[in-house]
C-alpha cells in the first residue's frame, strides 16, 4: 500500500514516480506538440526530435526542422495568448505543464486503436459510429 | 512533415467548434457505465457514480439526448464506458503521466479515461480537479466535440479551477446543439407565473417567471438568459403541492383590482393555487372548497379544455376546446353570446391556411414578450398584439401570424431521462 498515518489519508504522499515528468527541455516540448497535434501533417504525426531517423526518409534538413518547431510553437503559443515568439521560453513552458486533457487539440477524439476495455473492431473511419454492433 | 506552410494568426485547430466538430451518435438514447476494473481509489463509488450521472444530465439538458447508466447490459453494448487508471491503464495504448498535465482523455468509441494519480475532487469542493468538470469535458470530446480555446468553454484543452459551479455556457450549448439539434416537443401548458414584491421604496411590484409543463416535469425559462433555469426539469410533484402531478390541461391566472385568482385545469376539475402558501388551496376566502368542477365555476364551459388564458385588458378568459373558443366574462361569470365561436373567426389567419385551427396543447399570454402564443406540437402562433397594431394598424386585431418553430424562441427545453430527473 501507499504509506499513511492518518485516518483520513489526507497525509497520502503521493510517491514522487506518479508525479508527470515536467517538461522542461527541447525534446520534450517537441513531444508535447507532437502528442497534441500541433506539429502539421500526418494527425499527430509530429516532427521526429533530433536524431530521430525515420525509416522512410531522409529526415529534413536542420534549418527546415527548426522553422517547422518554431511554427508550431508559434501556433500553440497563439491560442495560448502567449508572445508568439516561436522560441520556447518560460512561459511556454509552463502553459505545456498546465493540467489538460488528453486528446489532441485538432480532433474531437483520440483515434488511435481503442482501449481494450472491450475487444472492439478496428477504428471506425471518422463520422457517424457503425451501425453494427461492435462484436465482442 | 512540417514544412508546409502554415495557415495565418486566425488558425483554429481543425474540428474545432468553428469548423464544427463531427456528431457521433445517431440514436436518442445512450448507455453509460463506470467500468469495474475502472473504480477511482479517491471517491466514493456512490460518488462516482452521482457526479457521471450529473455529467451526463448536464448534456441532457440542452440537446435531445438521453443517457441511461446501465449496470447489466453486456459490455460490449454499453455506448460510453468510464474509468479509472494510473500509467498503464485498462488495456489503453496512451499511457498516463502521473500527476500533472495528463488528467484525463477521451476515445472516438466512446472510453473515457481519468488519470487516477490527479487529486478529482466532488462538485462542492474548491480544490483540486473538479471531477464534474472533467467528466463534463470528456463527454463533451465523446458526443464529437474537439478543444477550443474560447474562453468560458468546458472544452478548453487545459483544467481551469474556479469556483465549485460551473454550466454549459451559451456557445458550448449552441457547438453541441450544431451536431445534435434543439430539442422538441409539445408541451401541455404555458404560463407566465406573477409574484408581487415590494420594491426598496416599499412601492408595489411585480415579476414573472415563465413556465413550461410537460407530462409531470416542468422548466422555469429564463427570458433573461435565453434558456431554462439550470438543473431543469423538475418533477411537478416537488414544485407545485396539491395540483395534478401530470398532464395539466390549463392554467389561468384571473388579475384584476380586486381579485388575483390563479386556476390549474385538468379533466373536468379545476383548482385555485395559493402562490403566498404556495399549495393548491383546499378552500378558498369565499368558501368555495377545491378541487371543483369546471361547469360550477365556470357555467358554460366544457371540458376538458385543451388550453385557456386571461385576456386583463378584457377581463376575458378565453377557454378552448377543439376548434371553438369560449370567451368568458369573468364579472358577469358566464360565456359571452352565450354560445362558442370559431377559433379561426375570433382569431383569423394573417396568411391563409396558416393557422393551428383546432386543438392547441398551449395559449400563452407572455409578458416578455407582451404578446399572445397559440402553442402546437413544435410550433407556435404569435397573435397581433397591441404593440403589432401600434406599429402596423392594418393587422387584423387579434390576428395570427404565420408559424414559427417554437425551438427558435425557447431554446434548450428538453427532457432528461426519468432516471436522471430527481437529481
């Protein structure tokens, strides 16, 4: 169990592995607007961080990677009614380690496979559910 | 890959509320539950359970959609499936983060997912994450609504604590409106309902609230707002002690100088509602005792009445059944000529055939709008007020204007489900 000592658990230190890694650098700011959808192209699909190779094609040049991050920082900065400076600075930072939910800021949903809390067909294509009942 | 060039400063991320959103559903009714293998370790299940139902009812609320909790279907039936985890969580491939950032998130087939390292707190506490709010949130994502960044909005990507109540707000309502519709119905009566007060100076007032009646719920509707008053509707039952629990036929409120006399309609009965004691009156100061029958009261009169309603300026009562309306004088206390007119011949058609000629469920004088409405199914009838007549004299007097959906003026009346309505 989680230590406690009081009858109430108010005192239920949460264990520092359950806390979110903050995000604090480069490469994980790129993941952040990667995970949420605000690096274009594929939904989600994200700029690979640096070194990443991905394996179908050279990745693009530096100087085009870092205009595209600096784009996207820009846009998330926007609707965050921060400076849109394209750099990430503190400010930004801290908007990225705001609490917020988990589904892409450019879609209705996650789209990914669901969860297997039910076995369930694959994704639906988006727009109205199926009419057949998902089989178990 | 991201060297294609960008939209401008004015970009909204694709599905948002502007562009919209996509609906999900296209029945009426949607099963929700809270997973077994999903309970949260912070609340109680009761609890849990209690703050989805409300989630859930919020929704309801404003399109017309009904979600039922349903404990025994088999899973893989369930429309909307709730849960609880921490980091590798109920066989979902998005890991959760801890505590911090991640909360919660939502997939296209309806799960929902609530990080269980986050301190989820119950509606009435100012701390932590308003559980409620997040559920709200989700459900919203579920039903095809994607993020905004619109202040005010329950679909903000990021938890913005304020204080304990929070509401659907006017634009959220219209997003989900835009993928689900207004909702519908004919209603059994409408009325405004007056209270007198004492203004500072201690001189007379009066306010009203408007009321819709439906079965055995009904709405108090906000003129003010545009929409019915929060946590709406209510069973009959609670809000009006000693009138029919459903199905109201009429209500007329008889204001004059010397008399306030308020009458519920049903069947061939009738009975006066005390508003100080806010009770049905058993017996009256004149000794009349309740409930009564209308052909004592009012001799002359049919029943049962589709609708009625007190014209003060006349000091009539116009009482319908069918086709034909009976104009009633309440100082001489009978039917005026003694015989029931053609509602079309006191009540003509601006626009020919445009007219809900027989069989009204509702006639409503309104006092925002000072004007008359013949309620019928979804549609309504505006009559020529004196306002109208001031301002275009060759209106026919008490003429009708053509039909308007009742949706477009009296927005977000709808039902819930029964099991949702006692919350």
């Amino acid at each position: 169990e989680t230590l406690f000592h009081s009858r109430d658990r108010s005192d239920l230190a949460p264990s520092p592995l359950r806390r979110a890694t903050p995000i604090a650098d480069l490469r994980a700011a790129q993941r952040f607007l990667s995970k949420y959808g605000w690096a274009e192209g594929r939904p989600g699909a994200g700029f690979a961080p640096p070194g990443h190779r991905s394996p179908r094609r050279d990745p693009p040049p530096a100087g085009a990677r870092g205009a595209a991050l600096a784009q996207s920082l820009r846009r998330f900065q926007e609707v965050n009614a921060l400076p849109a400076s394209g750099k990430l600075d503190a400010a930004t930072l801290a908007a990225m380690n705001r609490p917020r939910c988990g589904v892409p800021d450019t879609r209705p949903q996650l789209q990914a496979q669901a969860p297997s809390t039910a076995p369930r067909p694959r994704p639906a294509p988006p727009g109205p559910r199926p009419r057949a009942r998902p089989r178990r | 890959s991201l060297q294609t060039p960008l939209p401008g400063p004015d970009w909204q991320p694709r599905g948002s509320p502007q562009g919209g959103g996509t609906r999900a559903f296209a029945k009426r009714t949607l099963t929700w539950r809270l997973v077994r293998e999903g309970y949260s370790s912070q609340l109680s299940l009761e609890e849990q359970r209690y703050i989805f139902r409300l989630a859930f009812r919020m929704w309801s609320e404003v399109i017309p959609l009904n979600f039922l909790e349903d404990l025994t279907g088999p899973g893989a039936t369930i429309d909307i499936k709730l849960g609880f985890g921490r980091g590798r969580h109920l066989g979902c491939p998005r890991v959760f983060d801890g505590i911090g950032q991640e909360f919660a998130h939502a997939w296209h087939l309806g799960d929902i997912h609530f990080d269980d390292d986050e301190h989820f707190t119950p509606p009435t506490s100012s701390v932590g994450i308003s559980l409620l709010k997040v559920a709200v949130h989700e459900i919203g994502h579920v039903l095809g609504l994607p993020h905004t960044y619109r202040a005010g909005s329950i679909m903000q990507p990021n938890y913005i604590p304020q204080g304990p109540a929070f509401e659907l707000d006017w634009s959220d309502r219209k997003a989900i409106q835009k993928l689900y519709g207004s909702c519908e119905g004919a209603f059994d009566t409408a009325f405004d309902w007056i209270r007198k007060d004492r203004s500072h100076a201690g001189q007379g007032t009066a306010r009203f609230s408007t009321y819709f009646f439906r079965s055995g719920w009904y709405w108090l509707y906000e003129n003010r707002n545009n929409r019915t008053r929060y946590g709406d509707p209510a069973l009959i039952l609670t809000g009006w002690h000693g009138v029919p629990a459903q199905n109201i036929d009429a209500f007329v409120h008889v204001w004059t100088w010397g008399r306030d006399e308020r009458y519920f309609f049903k069947g061939n009965r009738y009975w006066r509602y005390d508003s100080d004691r806010d009770q049905a009156h058993t017996e009256d100061e004149q000794g009349k005792r309740y409930p009564r029958l209308i052909s004592e009261g009012f001799p002359g009169i049919p029943s049962p009445l589709d609708t009625a309603f007190y014209d003060r300026g006349k000091q009539l009562i116009y009482f319908f059944r069918g086709s034909f309306v009976f104009e009633f004088d309440v100082a001489r206390n009978h039917v005026l000529g003694s015989r029931p007119k053609k509602m079309t011949e006191v009540f003509p058609a601006i626009e020919p055939r445009d007219h809900p000629f027989r069989n009204l469920d509702s006639a409503y004088y309104s006092y925002a709008h000072k004007s008359v409405f013949f309620l019928k199914g979804n549609a309504y009838w505006k009559v020529v007020s004196d306002g109208d007549r001031r301002q275009r004299p060759w209106l026919p007097p008490n003429g009708v204007f053509p039909k308007r959906s009742i949706p477009e003026t009296w927005f977000d009346v709808c039902d819930v489900h029964a099991s949702t309505l006692s919350m």
